[in-house]
C-alpha cells in the first residue's frame, strides 16, 4: 500500500470537460507517453467543445468544484467544422458572469489542445492546479449555504419591518 | 443519487490491465468503494476485463444477476468501449447500457502519487455509476457503403492500395497532383536493402494501375474539397490544365520537337534541376501516364501571346488546347485512402553545410538522379563543374535529429546513405566518407546491408559535421573542406572532398496541414497524419473511412510502406464487403413540446442539419445531416435539444458524481 498523510491537505478538484477528437486523445496521449501531471483533473468527455452548456460550468461551481477547464481541438480545427468558435463566444461571455459572481477568473479556463499535444496536457494541467490551489478552495456549496442564511435574515427583517410598520 | 427501486442494477468492473493500473490504482478498494454506491450490485476486479475470461465475466453477471447496466473502468474507451458495449449486448442488454471509465491512460499511466490516483478513481467511478443510471437504450444506425474508393497520392504508396482495391473488384479513383504518378520511388536508382533496380519493380505497377478496367486514374489533378461522412462521400476534384486534351495525347513526343524552343532551357523539375527541359515536356521516359504538358510559366505563349504554336500545327491529333480551363468534377466515394508522402527537408535550412551555394553540394535525391541510368548524365557522375569526383563525403542526418529543424530521425537516411556510398563508390570508384552520428538500420536484412557494404572499404566516421567550407589551400581543385569532431576518436578531423552528398531527412508535405483540415483527419505538430492507435489501429485515422498509408503518416521505407499500403485497402475491403457502416447514435433531437421555436439553433449546425417547419413553428434536426457535435444542444435556451449519449442529465450526473466526494473521504480510512 502506499505511503501517505494521515492529515489530507486540501487539493483543489478541477472538473474538465474535453472535446473527444483533440483535447481528449491528448490527454490520452499524454497516458501512453507516461507524461506525469497532477492528479486533480477529472475528465468529462463530450463530443465537441461546443457541446460544452454554461449551465455544465456552473454546475459544477455549485456543486463544489475548485475549477472548471474546458478543451477544445485549436481554431480551424474543430472536427465539427467550428463548435470551438462558439464554445468561446459562450465562454467569454460566461466568464464575465463568474466574475461578477465572485469566481476568480483563474478557476474558469478554455485551452486549445489538438491531440498531437500531450504535453500541453501537462503544462495547462499543471499551470491551472497551481494557479488554484494558490486561490484556496471556492467552497461555492458552502458560500451558497451562508448566503441561504443572510437571504433568510434579510427575509426576516424586511418582514419584521413590514409588521413594524403595520401596527 | 437516489436508489432506483431495484429497477436499475449496475455491474461494476474495474481492471487491473496487469499491473498497468493495479500498481497506481487500489483496485480491491475501488470495487469496495462501488458495492457501496446506489444501484450497484455487482462490484469486481479482475485482472484483465479485455480477454474472454473478463467479458464472459460480465456477460454472466447480467444473466445472473439481472443486472441492467454495466460500468467498467480500465483503458481509454478508444481501445476498449466497443468490446465492453459488445459483452453488454451478449449478456442481453442494449449496447449503450454501458459506460466506460478511463483509468489507466487519464489517471494510472500520468499520476506519481498512488493514494491520489486511487482517489481519482473513486471520484470517475462514480460519476460513471450516476452517468449510467440515465443512459437510454439506443440503436446504431445502419447505414449502406458505397464501394467506390478515392485514393489521394500517387507514390508507391498509392499504387499500391489502388492495385490491391482493383484487383479485389473494386472501383479506385487515383488522384495524384503530378502529371505522372510513381512519386519518390521513380526517381530512384537503386533500393536498398536489396539493391534491385527500381524502376523495375514499380515501372510494371505504375503501367498496370493505367490499364487497370477498375482504376480510374487522374493525374496532375487535387482534391479541393470532401463533404460527408464514411459510407458516402463527396469527393470535389480539380483538373488542372495540362494544354493538353489527354485522351487524344499518344506521348508521341513530335511537339516538343516542334516547339519553337530548339533547346531545352527551364530547369527539369523530375531531374531536381540537373537537366533542361522545353515548356512542353513529357516528365520523364516512363512518366504515366504518357501524356505530355505544357508549363504556363515558361511557355511563350502564355508570356505574351506571341508565339507561332508549332506544337499545335505539329500534333497530328490535334491533342494541343491552349484554351483549356481548369475542370471540376464531383465524386461520390464510401472511403479515401490518404497515401500524399512526404518531401525531403530543405537542405538551405542548414546553412552551414553551403547548399546552394558551393556548386559541389548535393542532396541525396539529386545523387540518384545523377546515378540513374536515365537521369540527367545517363549515370555518369559528373560534378558541375564538368570534374569527376575523386573523394566523396556523405553527410547523414541533415535536418533530422536536430532540434534546430526537425526533432525526428527520418529512418531511411542512414540506409539510403550506405546505398548511395555504394553506388557512387560503383560509379565513379572515389573514396567515400560518412558521417554519421549513430548508424540506424533497423528492419529486416538491413544490419547485414549496412556490414556488406562497409566491406567495400568505405569509411565511416562517428560525428555530426560542424562545418563545411572551400580548401583555401588548394583552389585550383574547388575542394570542400568537411569539418567534423570524430568522437570515436575525440578529434577534430577536416576531410578535404570533391563531392558532399546532403542526406535530407523526411518531412510532412508543406500542404499537409490544408489537407489534414479538408479531409477532417488529425496530424501532429509536425505534420505527420496521425493514425488512430499506434498499435490496434494503425492505418485508421479518428475519421471513420479515412485510411493512412505510406509516409503521410511519417517517415518509412519502401517495404514498410507497401505494408501499410496493402493493410490499408484490407482496411477499407472489410468496410465494403460488410456493405454497411453502423454509426454512433450520438446525433442530436428537438423535443417538439418544449420548442418555442426561437430559430437560435438553425444558424449555429455547420452541416445545416436543422431547419425551422413554419407550419409548427418548431426546428427540426435532419439525423441524416446531423454529425452529433452537440453545439445546438448547448445553446437552445429552452433545453428542447436532446442529443443522444451525450443528455443533459447524463452529463449533469457525471458532474454530480464526479464532485459528490466529501462523503467518501470519511470512507477512505488508509491505514
Ligand atoms: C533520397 C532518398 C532515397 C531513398 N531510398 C530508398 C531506398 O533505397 N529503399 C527504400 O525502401 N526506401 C527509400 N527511400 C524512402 C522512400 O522514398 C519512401 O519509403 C517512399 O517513397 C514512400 O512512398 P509514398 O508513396 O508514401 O510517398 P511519395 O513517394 O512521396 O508519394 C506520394 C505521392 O503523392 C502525391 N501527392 C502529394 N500530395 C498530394 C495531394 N494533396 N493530392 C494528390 N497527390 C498528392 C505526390 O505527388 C506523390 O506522387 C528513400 C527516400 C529518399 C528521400
Ligand atoms: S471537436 Fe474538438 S472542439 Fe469541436
């Protein structure tokens, strides 16, 4: 068995999502190459970047992801002709939303990785877990969770108000 | 994730791939870990899930167990989906009851640490659990091939898969860019390993693909443009202009006696620029087919329209059409076979080694036409300045090894060189040296190759040439001095020759790139097409019905790439004697009721797949045209856009499962 900590320090979890014709056999590529990264990713699969829904990213803020990284096959290189394009249209729009939101815009990244680049793989991995890891945990279910709590205590005053100014 | 009632019963799988995963991966804790998730009620591991003791394991578990869905963790699922989406079906389920988890080549094979790794694990193995559970059964669309085979390049490669298809019955449209077909090879002398005449062997190829009943061969003709998908594809192919209407053309020759150039004056590309030739020409004695062309930039007709075009009042058969325009043509073909070869690395990109400009530099290529018997001299090595050489340097691994130009080592280099100190040394008896910096002859016969032939008193040097320069000292004779560190001996050594022999390395085709992107297939950084897997799939691109054949896919010899050549028209013989393709069934649907017909999504599918029925007011997605990419399903602000395999809720149970950890590290109690 291996050797480890018996006090776990927090790593972040990033949750990726890469498209099957470049940035997913990249990553595969990366595996037969014994090209060694950090182990915080974990790889949703789906056919095109395009593919790639807002709500996905969210969701997974909210349900306690560090990070989301999106890859998508180079400009020009969509296997679907230009799904990247739109994947990056939605994605700078979605990024000025998460950083109204509070999400640092280092947790939300987009990266261009055709399958011939299983090193890029390494670096971007490796480049985003650090970049988060120094941001600390986003804790999104927690902070949800408080602001549950100060909506309630908002809700209350303004009701308690309400009733004041009836009587 | 809730328990499903009973009506879902996962069988879960993970594998130990030897000691590929289980040495990263606590493989007996995963398969704990799962028993305990919501729905799973078989949970294994088993040394390898791949061979028949590992599916009859499954296909078992189903029938016993009535288990309705099947989640195994091993592999990339490139390698392996399909066999476990078989086993699932034998047991009795749909196919697509079944999701894989990559383990070994996104987790086991790239991490350092086995307590993280094993935690990844834990952390996909549920999200594929949650995923499986929404999986729908599907079905694979059949769909019919067409048998007709578009072959692009016509080097050996080319010739080669075009024959084999041919003569299996099948129809091969041959495109090939050059006036005549034979690429690299037909400008060869000899061939090593076994250094039989060249043209002796593909001569009698390159006249059997022209008369070929099932080849329709099309020379100096591109393919500009490929729409579809495998089974049936559209081919939009360029003729250029030859000038010359090629059915009427006998290869008679009377008028390039004709033309009013009495001399040939433009340098003859086949030649490498050693010889002349006439703006009309036939590009070498066996070009095929045997047709000549008129070349545009140096025809005067085409310069200023003042020409008296005797070769159009020479030509019997009134073959000559200076008016002739650029055709286009479509074809409807089931598969493409991608054979577009490679070129030699340009010798200018080294500087140093004076190429272009001391006149007694060489590129091997230009040696073997200075060599062959119908080349430029008839075989007589004469330098040009008119000299025989009496010392011969020949320096190897120029532009490859290097990461200056190219990282790779180009394979054939080193064995082309000792062919080539062979035959020069057979020409022209000089004293030859090679440098070298390791001598690389893998494949059969070819150490014994490389040994037979330094008996024949060469001499080979270990070390990189540094320098190559004019002998000061002697400029009556126009030596060249070769400057190079023997590092046998830890000297630097200066050998004053008359000849210096580049042996460029091999390189992907400058345009590979556009084709790459016209033809949907990947290619690396480099250039080099990439095949589907280096192993399993080697002649396969990640297009369905796309085949690699030759050195499109990266540098060869000559045997290695009949090889690939043959195997891929196996490749494609298989698809079209099955007659029908099954495709995935990832394509994409609307959901009619929840449409509000917003017409957001038709302009977003590059395949306008999806069109807007104004009776109902509501989009439509032709499967037929759908490639399954998804985009629409991720911009329909109504979520009515449903794409199979991929559903929002598959997708939004991966994400659940992926990051619903915080109770398992409780569970994960390492001791
Ligand atoms: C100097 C030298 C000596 C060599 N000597 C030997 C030897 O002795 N023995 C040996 O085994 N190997 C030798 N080799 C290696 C050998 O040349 C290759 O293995 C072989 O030529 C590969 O064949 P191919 O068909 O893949 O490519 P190529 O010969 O390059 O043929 C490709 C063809 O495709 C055509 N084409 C390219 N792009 C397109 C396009 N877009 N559309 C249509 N057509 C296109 C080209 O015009 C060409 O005709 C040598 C190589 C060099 C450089
Ligand atoms: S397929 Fe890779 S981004 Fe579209």
């Amino acid at each position: 068995m291996p050797n480890h900590n018996t006090e776990k320090q927090w790593t972040p979890k990033i949750v990726a999502f890469f498209c099957n014709w470049c940035t997913y056999t990249a990553a595969d590529l990366a595996g037969v190459s014994r090209i060694k990264h950090a182990p915080n990713i974990r790889v949703i699969r789906v056919m095109c970047s395009g593919r790639v829904d807002p709500q996905f990213l969210l969701d997974a803020f909210a349900k306690g992801a560090d990070g989301v990284l999106i890859g998508g096959c180079h400009p020009g290189d969509c296997h679907y002709i230009e799904g990247n394009y739109k994947c990056l249209r939605r994605f700078q729009l979605l990024q000025k939303m998460t950083t109204d939101m509070g999400i640092e815009p280092d947790r939300l990244r987009l990266e261009w990785i055709s399958a011939s680049e299983g090193d890029k793989v390494r670096v971007v991995v490796n480049d985003m877990v650090s970049k988060v890891t120094k941001l600390g945990p986003l804790g999104l279910p927690d902070k949800f969770k408080s602001w549950d709590e100060e909506m309630k205590i908002f809700e209350h005053s303004i009701e308690e108000k309400e009733v004041f100014e009836h009587v | 994730m809730e328990k499903k009632n009973g009506q879902i019963r996962i069988g879960f799988y993970i594998c130990h791939c030897g000691s590929n995963i289980a040495s990263m991966v606590d493989v007996a804790k995963v398969s704990e870990y799962a028993a305990s998730l919501p729905n799973v009620v078989v949970s294994k591991d088993y040394k390898y899930m791949c061979s028949d003791p590992g599916q009859e394991m499954i296909i078992n578990d189903i029938k016993e167990n009535n288990l309705t869905r099947v989640v195994v963790a091993a592999c990339s699922p490139f390698l392996h989906e399909n066999t476990f989406r078989n086993a699932t079906f034998q047991g009795g389920l749909n196919q697509f009851y079944f999701q894989m988890v990559n383990t070994r080549e996104h987790n086991a094979w790239v991490h350092l640490e086995a307590m993280a790794t094993t935690e990844k694990a834990l952390d996909l193995v549920r999200a594929a659990i949650y995923r499986v559970a929404e999986h729908k059964p599907l079905e694979r669309k059949k769909v019919p091939i067409h048998p007709d085979v578009l072959v692009l390049g016509g080097g050996i490669a080319g010739i080669h898969s075009a024959l084999t298809l041919a003569n299996a019955g099948k129809k091969v449209y041959l495109v090939e860019r050059e006036p005549t077909i034979g690429g690299h090879m037909a400008m060869f002398d000899k061939t090593f390993p076994t250094l039989d005449c060249a043209a002796c062997i593909l001569t009698p190829k390159m006249s059997a693909v022209k008369n070929h009943p099932n080849i329709v061969l099309w020379t100096y003709a591109e393919i500009v443009g490929l729409d579809g998908f495998v089974g049936s594809y559209k081919a939009k192919i360029k003729h250029k202009p030859r000038y010359i209407i090629e059915e009427l053309c006998v290869g008679c020759n009377d008028c390039i006696e004709a033309c009013v150039y009495k001399e040939a004056r433009f340098l003859d590309e086949f030649n490498q620029g050693l010889s002349k030739r006439k703006p009309v020409y036939m590009p070498f004695p066996q070009a095929t087919p045997q047709i000549v062309l008129i070349d545009p930039e140096t025809c005067i007709h085409f310069k200023s329209a003042k020409c008296s075009q005797t070769c159009v009042t020479s030509c019997e058969r009134n073959a000559v059409d200076l008016q002739q325009q650029p055709r286009f043509e479509e074809i409807e073909v089931g598969t493409v076979i991608v054979a577009t070869g490679f070129k030699p690395v340009d010798a200018r990109k080294v500087p140093y080694y004076g190429y272009g400009n001391f006149p007694g530099v060489y590129t091997a290529l230009e040696v073997e036409r200075l060599i062959n018997a119908s080349g430029p001299t008839q075989g007589e090595v004469v330098l040009r300045d008119g000299s025989h050489p009496k010392t011969i340097g020949i320096v190897h691994c120029v532009g490859s090894r290097d990461k200056h130009t190219n990282q790779w080592c180009s394979r054939v280099c080193c064995l082309y060189s000792v062919k080539l100190a062979h035959l020069l040394k057979e020409h022209t008896g000089a004293d030859i040296y090679n440098f070298y910096i390791d001598m690389r002859t893998p494949g059969k016969m070819m150490e014994e190759f490389y040994n037979r032939i330094a008996e024949e008193g060469m001499k080979f040097i270990r070390g990189r040439v540094a320098d190559i320069y004019p002998d000061r000292d002697d400029p009556q004779r126009k030596r060249l001095i070769v400057k190079a560190e023997d590092t046998l001996i830890q000297e630097i050594i200066k050998i004053p020759v008359d000849m210096v022999v580049l042996s460029t390395g091999l390189e992907p085709r400058e345009d590979a790139q556009e084709v790459r992107r016209m033809l949907n297939i990947t290619c690396s950084t480099e250039g080099f097409y990439i095949e589907r897997h280096p192993k399993l799939a080697p002649v396969n691109t990640f297009t369905d019905g796309i085949f690699l054949a030759g050195c499109c896919q990266g540098p060869k010899d000559i045997p290695d790439t009949v090889a690939q050549a043959g195997a891929a028209a196996a490749e494609v013989l298989a698809l079209i004697d099955k007659g029908y393709i099954e495709i995935e069934p990832n394509t994409a649907y609307i959901n009619e009721e929840e449409c509000s017909g917003c017409k957001s999504c038709v302009p977003l599918c590059p395949y306008t797949a999806i069109s807007y029925i104004e009776e109902k007011k509501k989009a439509f997605i032709n499967e037929a045209l759908c490639k399954g990419c998804g985009t629409c399903v991720a911009a329909c602000p109504s979520g009515s856009i449903i794409q199979n395999l991929f559903e929002d809720e598959e997708i939004f149970s991966e994400i659940e499962g992926i990051l619903n950890f915080r109770n398992i590290q409780r569970e994960m109690s390492y001791a």
